[in-house]
C-alpha cells in the first residue's frame, strides 16, 4: 500500500510539524475530501488517546534488590577503571645484580673453604705463619718485628658464629680480616 | 550530617550525585524506576529483559552524570539514554526493527488499506484501566519498529527528526512508519469495540 503524499500531510498536520502556509493550503484541501477528513479523525483519536492513556507497566521488583543490582555493577565499573597500581620498573643494576648474585655468593663460599681446608693451620697457628713467611725474605717487616707481630697476634679476636655444624671464626690482625669455618666435631 | 535527599529536587539530586554521592543517585533511582522500566517495557515488551535494560540504564546514566547539564529534565534525560539503549538492544537481537517498507507494507494486510472510519469513537465509555489493557493489547501486536517510532513520538513526544536520528534513517520513512503504526492502532482499537458488541 502507497501513502498519499496528501496523508501524510494530514499527519504532519495532526503533528504540527507543517508550517503555518501549508497548515492553510491542507485545511483548504480537507474540506473538500471527506476521505481526507476521515483520515484526519481517525489519527486523531489515535493519538489523543494514546497520549492520554499511556499504559504503564509496574515495576514488581522491590526497591532495595532494584538498586543492589544497579549499585553492584556501578562498583563494578568503579573498580575496573581505578588506575591500576604502579609496577616497579627493574633498573638494569638491578637485573645483573639479580643474576650474578648467586654466582658470586657460590664462588666466594668456594674460595673460602678452599682457604679452609688447604691452609688450616696457617689461619690458626700464627709460628707456622712465621716460618711460611720467612720462606718470604729476609726483608719482611714481620720478620723483622717478631715481637710486635706477635702481640698484635695476641690483640687479634676471634668471634664465633653459631652454627649447629660449624663454627664459623673471624680473625683479624694487621689490618686484615681472615674468615674460616671449623667443623665442631 | 546527611542530607535530607527526600526533600532535594531532581537537579540538587542530579548535582550532588555528580559530585559522586551514590546516595543522591540511589534516591534519584526511587524516584524514576517505575517510569524507567515502563518505558524500556513498552519498547521490548518483555518483562525480565525490561528489568535488565532499565538497570543498564541506570548505570549508563552514572557513568554519564557529568554530561548532564540541566537543559532537559532530570526525566527526560534518563529516558532518553533508557530508549538509546533499548534500540540498540533491539538491534543487537536483530529482531528486524529496521525492516524494510515493503516488509511492513506486507504486515498490514490488504483489509486494512483503509484506515477505519471512526464515527463513533472506539474508546468511548471505556474505564482508564480497560482502556489501558487494550492499548496495551494492541502495542503488542505492533512489529517493533512500529512500535518503537508509537513510543517515541506519542508518549515521549520526540519530533520527526530527532526520531530518525536516534533510528538512523530518513524523516520520510519515519512519518511512514508512524502513519502505518497509527492506523493499525485504529483498526484494532475498532476490532476490540466490535468484539466487545458481539
């Protein structure tokens, strides 16, 4: 079915969306067309009473559960747009110290029980120090200085580490520190 | 102290929600749900989607609180958003709102090529309640793109042009749409009137 451009003026008549020229021009026209006055009546009462009798539908939700729905997804929305926590930014010193940190830790502990256990008796006997530094030359200051080397032996300390397997010593004489472990048993 | 929200009006609401008081909005929500969910009822006509689009809505309009400026009311600024998000639930349903003319022109149906004489007019006499039932009946029988421009130019009063804006079409097809809407109201109205007599 074709729409007569003449119906939808009626319309837009029944609208008001014709200017006041073509308001007249249609008046004109509908009062010698009783199919157009007819038309003009029944968009009329269709839309008078539709507007004045809107059917509403009732919301049978109750208030407090309505808004929880509502209030839960707000929250929702909340949460996913907050800014998200800064993440710490490794710094390249960091990255290699992270990587050869345990490398370096294993090899220390090597070198020092490689001291440990070749030369024992030279970390605890201060004479076999003597003789092996003697083997030195007769220039060393040490052999030249027995005496003084002897009480700064004396005023070295020596402080234990608990450990349930080892006891761990620190030694520390002229101006040097020396690290051992000794086994407890 | 808390505010008295009951004896705010719809834009001190509007404001102080703006300012992030979900308080004011929940208070604004008690006072539009009804309307709220009637309107995006009567554009799906379905009761649990209507629910769901309503409170969509609901959180649209909060995330868009600033954009609010009070050139409308309060109302009439929700039910907007209300029937943007309908259309576009529609659309995503592809329930063929946006059907073509000589689509609709088929649901017509040759018998009423004309629209109805209305002599007498079929609602007269008729209690509101009754009234409302067959309105209400006869929406139901309209395709949704009938449906849809009956909603938004007689009960939200939308003009031509904004109407074929939010649809995405030309002001023609809309007048032809709510002429076609318009007079298949007529024939069921008349229908209801005559079954009644029977």
């Amino acid at each position: 079915m074709e729409i007569s451009e003449f119906e939808l003026k009626i319309q837009s008549y029944v609208d008001g969306e014709l200017a006041p020229r073509e308001m007249l021009e249609l008046e004109e026209a509908l009062k010698g067309s009783v199919e157009g006055r007819e038309t003009l009546a029944a968009l009329v009462m269709v839309k008078r009473t539709l507007q004045e009798n809107e059917p509403i539908a009732l919301l049978e939700t109750p208030r407090e559960l309505y808004w929880s729905g509502i209030e839960r997804q707000i929250l929702g929305l909340e949460k996913e747009s907050a800014p998200a926590p800064k993440v710490q930014t490794e710094t390249l010193w960091s990255q290699i110290w992270r990587r050869i940190a345990p490398v370096s830790a294993a090899a220390l502990v090597i070198a020092v029980l490689m001291i440990v256990f070749t030369h024992p008796e030279a970390l605890r006997d201060p004479s076999i120090s003597n003789q092996n530094l003697s083997m030195a030359g007769e220039n060393s200051s040490l052999l030249k200085e027995p005496e003084s080397y002897q009480a700064r032996i004396e005023e070295a300390s020596e402080t234990a580490v608990s450990s349930e397997e080892f006891s761990t010593f620190e030694y520390t004489a002229s101006g040097m520190t020396v690290v051992w472990l000794e086994h407890k048993n | 102290m808390r505010p008295d929200y009951a004896s705010m009006d719809d834009a001190e609401l509007a404001a102080t929600a703006q300012g992030g008081d979900m308080r004011s909005f929940e208070e604004l929500v008690a006072r539009h749900r009804d309307k709220i969910f009637a309107r995006a009822y009567s554009m799906c006509r379905n009761e649990e989607e209507a629910v769901d689009l309503s409170q969509e809505a609901w959180v649209r309009s909060w995330k868009k609180l600033a954009q609010f400026q009070g050139d409308s009311s309060f109302s009439t600024w929700m039910t907007r958003i209300t029937i943007n998000l309908c259309l576009d639930h529609l659309r995503k349903k592809k329930r063929r709102i946006f059907e073509s003319i000589e689509k609709m022109n088929e649901e017509s149906g040759g018998v009423e090529r004309l629209i109805p004489l209305v002599d007498e007019n079929p609602t007269a006499g008729l209690e509101n309640s009754e009234l409302r039932s067959r309105i209400d009946q006869a929406l139901e029988e309209l395709s949704e793109a009938h449906r849809a421009v009956i909603v938004m130019h007689e009960f939200e009063e939308m003009e031509y042009r904004e109407i074929a804006k939010k649809l995405d079409c030309s002001i023609g097809t809309i007048m032809s749409r709510l002429f076609y809407a318009r007079k298949k109201l007529a024939v069921l109205l008349v229908k209801y009137k005559q079954e009644e007599g029977l």
